[in-house]
C-alpha cells in the first residue's frame, strides 16, 4: 500500500534580516508602537526593535517603491514598481489589522512617491517617469477623486512630494527642475497649482521638508546646498494668498571660517539626500557620500549681506556637529526627541542620539544577493553568509551580525567553517583563497591565483588537511593545507563551464562537482581520478552528498530535483519542484530525513527525502532565493535571496528527523611522522591531533562579541609584497569603528 502524501504546512520565519534601503524616505515609525515600518521586497515589514519582533503584510505584487504612515498611525500606504507596461498599485493599510481597505492603479509602471496629507484626508501618489501624473485618493470614501499632470512641458519629473502640517488641502512636489504648490478642492475634485518662483536658479531637489507652522519649506539639492522657500499658502481656489506668491529666499550652504569671503561655502558631496528640521531653526543634513550634519542659521549676519555674494549658494549655514554614515542616506526618522533612525541604501539601519552625538548600528543585512550560507559543525548558534565584498557571521539567537570581514571590490563566491571551528575559509572571484580567524577575523593564510578566472565554489574535508575549490574555468583543484604552508596537490579537468557546487562525502574518499555544462562529476581524491559522470538536460545548480554517502541529489535550471546512485551513476527518482523557475539550492538535515530546496519563484519548500512529498512551504522572500543551509540541530534552516535579505526558517517539530544510527568506521588519515625535526606548533588544526588547537574557536565568538555591537575588519591585500615587520599578521587591522567599513 502506497504512503500517505504527507500535509504541506506553511513554514513560518523565525526572523528577517533584511530592509530595502534604495527606498527614499522609506523607513517610518508608528506614532503608537514605535514599530519600525519599512519595505522589504513586495511586502512591508513592521519591526519592534525593543521586542526584536517582526511582521509582514503581502498583498503587491512587486517591489515596494514609496511608503508612509498617517500622522496618527492608523492607515499605512504604499506604492510599487512594476514591469514596463503593467500598472503600479497604490495600496492603503489599516494598521491594526493588517489588511488591504483600498487601492487603485492607475499610475504607469512606478509610484514614485505617496505621502498621507494632514487629518488623514488625502492620500497623494506621483508617478514615475513613464507616468508623471498626480493623483488623490480620497480616504473617507476610499476612491481616487481627481488626476492631473504634474509638471509642465518645460519642466522634469517631480520625484518627492510633502504635505502641510496644518491645512489638509495643501501640498508640496519637487523634482527635476521642478518645484510647484498645489491646493485640492475636493467639492469640484480639481487641483490648482502654482510654480514657486526660484529666480535663476535650476536645481534637482531630492528631499523637501516643511516647518511646523507651515511657512517655509527647505529643500535638499543634486548640487549640494539646501534651498529655503517661503510658503503663502492659505487661499484654495488661488493657492497662495491674492497679490503674492510661493518664492526663493536663497540657496544655502555651510561656512568654513578658515576661507576668504567668496570660497567659505561649502557644498555637500553627491546631493542632499534627507532632511529634518528641528526646533530652534536646526537642519538635520543627510548627504549622498553618508554624511549627517547638524546645522543652524547663521542669525548674526543678515540675510541681506549675501545679495553681493560672487557664488549662487550661500554660507549661511553653521556647521554644529557631524559624523559619517556608510552608505547613501535615504531616510531621516524621529524616533523621540532626541534620537534619530538613520537608514542607508548599503541597507543598514543606524540610531543617533542629537544630544549626546553618538551613533550606534542597530540593524544591518546585505547590500547584494547572498550567494553562499554555512553553519559550524554541530554548532547551531551562529552562520556565515557569502556576499558583495564581505563575509558576515551571525548570531541565530541574538538574531544579530556579530563579525564582518570586508574584501573591497571583490564578491565571496563561497564560504566554509574549518570542521574543528579554527578558520573561516572563503573563495573570491578574484581567484583567492583566504582563510580567517573565526573571533577577530584576521588572515590566516591567502592563495593568490588560484584559479584563472576566479573561483565559484569550495568544500572541506572533514579532517582540515585539504580543501577542494571550483573555478569559473571548469576546474576542480585540491588543496593540501599545512600549518605554515599550502600547496596544490591535483587538477582535475572534465567540465566545460563553470562549477557551481561541490560536496565531499563523510569518509573525505570523494567529491562531487556540479557544473552548469550539465554534468556532475563524481571524483576520487585519493588516486585523482573520475569515478562516475552523471548528466542531464538542464543547468546543475547545486548537489550535496546523503549522509551515508550512497546517494547524491542534485537540482537545476530545470526546475528539477534528481536523486542519483554513487556506484553506478543511476537515476532514481525525479521531482517536478518548480515549473516555471530554476532551483537554485538544496541544503538537507544531519539525519538525511528532510531537505530543503530554494528557487527563483521565491518560494522555499521543505521536502521529505524518503517520500518525496512537500510538508512546507515559505513565500516571505520578495525576490530569487539562490542559497540555503540546514541548521545542524536540525530544528531551523536559513535561506538567502537576491535582494540581500536573510530568513530563518522554523521547522516544524514532528520534521526535526529521527535520530542518527550509530556511527559507521571513520576513515583517519594516516599521521605523518617528522624526520628529525621538532614539532612545530600550527596555527591550524590540521586534523592530527585530537584536541582542537590552542586559540581562537568559533565557540567562543558569542562571548566574545557583546550585545548590540559589531566588529568589524578590513582584508589586507593580497598581492602587496611582504615587509620586514616582526609580526607577520602586522597589516591585519581590526576596524572597531563601524564607519570605516
């Protein structure tokens, strides 16, 4: 009698690290909870950062482009950005319930920006480029009342848009030599609009902020200065008062004393980016290169003075305070009085307290797609994740980044944990190796070329005496690697295209390399030989070993997933795991009962391997998943996408796989005996002894990293010829500054 097909439960996520920091003004804060409310993907994410807690509502359909919260937390609105022809959605939340109460779509490709007007009255939405039109949303009736153009021929595209503090049918858009002032009135549901006279000056205005009595606006510039306009805003039907208008009061920038009159402006780098006015005339300045400045009004010069001034901008700002971001600023959030949350586009989240000026890192993700994620041996506390530029470890409980090592310019295709927790060994696609230590990340040994066009992927042996890299050339090479030296001890040549995955089997007899030509090659290493090819028509994306090391599993572009026989390379069963997308990754348990497969149709789906049924499924990831790894408790599993972001995964308790039989005769490397020469203590644990060495271990990361903090350092480079320094790790230099990375 067959099996039951098993029930397919949805997989719920433990957390997210994750934030889409490319949003301007994308990040808020609920007046009530003080829950973080951002976008991530298609769906927005609503954080406790005290709790360390995390929801999600899905409902678009694509990434996220706008966001924002009404004044009294009630409602949520969001718009997207959607393929070349199709509609963007604008959608409206209520907070309490989650749930969609109203949309439209009828904006062109982009929402570029949305913003709530006040009491809650108006929902205003600007689309992009392929659009450029204003539309309101009514929020009483809960349908769009009136849509107009919202530049004029001569004039570019308006990229943000800023409501009124006070008076409800008012509002502010700017943009692309843009700048005009709009009134609603919703008995005749039109629109009256009024440029803003700026003199002779063209600006692209990235940022708009508006005071809290309505009558200046101050605006960040592609050109560095920040431009103040005065506000006679109070007549419907005329916009502004009758007999005046909307105009420039100057183009500002900061004073540096130590200049002559005439060159003591200085201009932000790349733009300003954000902005926050504060009481007492203070301007809170985010710039494009990650500078923040707290600046005030020079009030003991008077504004007329600069009518003679030699530059268009004006040093009429004074520089208070500054620090320094990663990254382009994106988002200015009051959290209280004092502290700010500071997002960037490198997708970090930072606190910054006005009083005391200290800056503290709260929350951080990958900028890039994750391409490789890797657990300990049987130690399930921390993982390491594969990046741009970077290798970050990660504290599953603390739900934190607890090291980051950063190779600039360069990705890590694939990253290792060293079987007795000594070393982190990572492969670049500058094609080298490098291996670090797990606490302090410092360089324990580098092997420059080894492969041609870079290397792809990575596996260890079990005893740490050999490594076995891919490379984009088609090549897999093995690695003998000693205490104090490293050498090449085989080639081995029969692909064609670049490797994508390798796994060795438990007795570290075999390694198998998956290729996307379209073969998987099974190796052994001993004799340096071909024991068994394997073929199909697709792509391989990734193969891993059963634990007993009798069969092998393998997925591809084909949206397949294979189970094949060692010995003779027989097919023995076949699944259809996606029918449309690849399958990126798999990644399976320590008992070999369950594993998990990711693809590009952003679902992850957790399978039983004797049954070949679906008992989970996970659809929080808002792009392509290519990467995944099986905790070695068995009872979570991480995945990672394109987008940067990261999720651990709940397994279900009765998923968690039986125990392991006991175990089989282990295969031990012969020792090798020294002729005549002292022993020499290693820095590496090459296997031959029983004990681990002396040192830095991975166990010891989690006490050795405090709460709500990260280390943080920077890669020597490689190729620089060695010195005559004592100290051979002298160009190691931990960064403990978070800035500088």
């Amino acid at each position: 009698m067959a099996n039951p097909i098993k029930e397919c439960k949805q997989l719920k996520p433990l957390a997210i690290f994750g934030i889409n920091g490319k949003v301007e003004n994308g990040v808020r804060q609920h007046p009530v909870t003080r829950a973080a409310i951002f976008p991530l993907g298609n769906k927005i994410a609503i954080a406790d950062f005290a709790k360390n807690t995390q929801e999600f509502v899905a409902g678009h359909t694509n990434s996220i482009s706008c966001l924002d919260v009404s004044k009294s937390g009630k409602y949520i609105a969001s718009g997207q950005i959607n393929h070349m022809g199709f509609r963007g959605y604008v959608i409206v939340w209520d907070y309490e319930s989650r749930k969609e109460i109203g949309r439209h779509d009828l904006h062109k490709v982009k929402v570029q920006a949305i913003c709530f007007t006040a009491e809650e009255r108006f929902v205003i939405s600007i689309g992009g480029k392929d659009d450029g039109s204003v539309i309101v949303f009514d929020v009483q009736t809960f349908s769009p009342i009136c849509r107009q153009a919202a530049s004029r021929a001569i004039s570019g595209n308006a990229l943000t848009i800023r409501p009124m503090h006070n008076n409800p049918y008012f509002f502010l858009t700017a943009g692309d030599r843009h700048l005009r002032l709009w009134s609603i009135v919703r008995e005749q549901k039109k629109l009256y609009v009024q440029d803003v006279h700026l003199a002779s000056k063209t600006r692209t205005f990235y940022c708009a902020r508006i005071d809290k009595k309505d009558e200046f606006a101050y605006l960040g510039t592609g050109t560095g200065d920040i431009i103040k306009i005065v506000l006679n805003c109070c007549d419907r039907d005329n916009v502004t008062r009758p007999g005046s208008t909307s105009g420039i009061l100057g183009a500002f920038g900061t004073h540096n004393p130590r200049k002559p009159t005439g060159r003591d402006c200085n201009r932000y780098v790349n733009g300003v980016r954000a902005l926050y006015v504060l009481e007492g005339g203070r301007l809170l300045i985010g710039a494009g290169d990650g500078e923040v400045q707290l600046v005030e009004e020079r009030t003991e010069v008077p504004l007329i003075n600069f009518r003679d001034y030699p530059e268009p901008t004006w040093p009429y700002l004074r520089v208070v305070k500054r620090t320094r971001v990663s990254g382009r600023i994106s988002s200015f959030v009051r959290s209280t009085p004092e502290k700010f949350y500071i997002c960037t586009d490198t997708n970090e989240i930072y606190m910054l307290n006005i009083n005391s000026w200290i800056l503290k890192l709260l929350r951080t993700c990958h900028a890039k797609a994750v391409y490789f994620i890797t657990f300990p041996k049987n130690y399930a506390a921390v993982f390491a994740t594969a990046g741009h530029e970077s290798i970050r470890i990660w504290s599953s409980n603390r739900k934190q980044e607890l090291l980051r090592i950063m190779v600039y310019n360069f990705n890590c295709a694939a990253v290792r944990f060293a079987h007795d927790g000594t070393s982190i060994v990572s492969v670049w696609n500058d094609g080298i190796i490098r291996a670090f230590t797990p606490i302090t990340g410092r360089l324990i040994y580098a092997i420059p070329n080894a492969h041609n066009k870079g290397c792809s992927a990575l596996a260890i042996a079990s005893t740490g005496r050999f490594i076995v890299t891919g490379g984009i050339e088609g090549q897999v090479r093995v690695w003998k690697i000693e205490p104090y030296r490293q050498n090449l001890v085989g080639v081995l040549k029969d692909h064609s295209g670049p490797i994508t995955s390798l796994d060795i089997n438990y007795l570290d007899t075999e390694v198998i390399s998956a290729c996307t030509d379209g073969s998987c090659v099974i190796w052994d290493i001993n004799r340096m030989t071909r024991k068994q090819v394997v073929t199909a028509n697709t792509q391989f994306m990734s193969v891993l070993y059963f634990p007993t090391g009798v069969q092998i599993l393998t997925c591809g572009s084909d949206g397949r997933i294979i189970y094949w026989m060692v010995y003779n390379g027989a097919l023995i069963r076949e699944l259809a795991a996606s029918k449309k997308s690849s399958v990126n990754c798999l990644s399976m348990n320590a008992t070999g009962d369950y594993f998990v497969s990711v693809g590009s149709d952003l679902q992850v789906k957790l399978w039983d391997y004797n049954s070949g049924d679906v008992v989970g499924i996970g659809s929080e990831h808002a792009s392509s998943v290519i990467s995944a790894a099986y905790s070695p408790c068995g009872k979570t599993f991480v995945t990672g996408s394109t987008d940067g972001s990261l999720i651990i995964w709940e397994v279900p308790e009765e998923h968690w796989g039986s125990p392991n039989p006991p175990d089989g005769p282990s295969y031990q490397l012969p020792k090798p005996q020294p002729k005549g020469k002292p022993a020499v203590q290693s820095r590496v644990d090459s296997g031959t002894r029983l004990k681990p060495a002396p040192g830095e271990n991975i166990n010891g990361l989690l006490k050795a990293t405090p709460k709500d903090d990260i280390c943080c350092v920077e890669c020597p480079p490689c190729a620089k010829k060695e010195g005559k320094a004592a100290d051979a790790f002298a160009e190691c230099k931990i960064v403990p500054d978070v800035r500088k990375c």
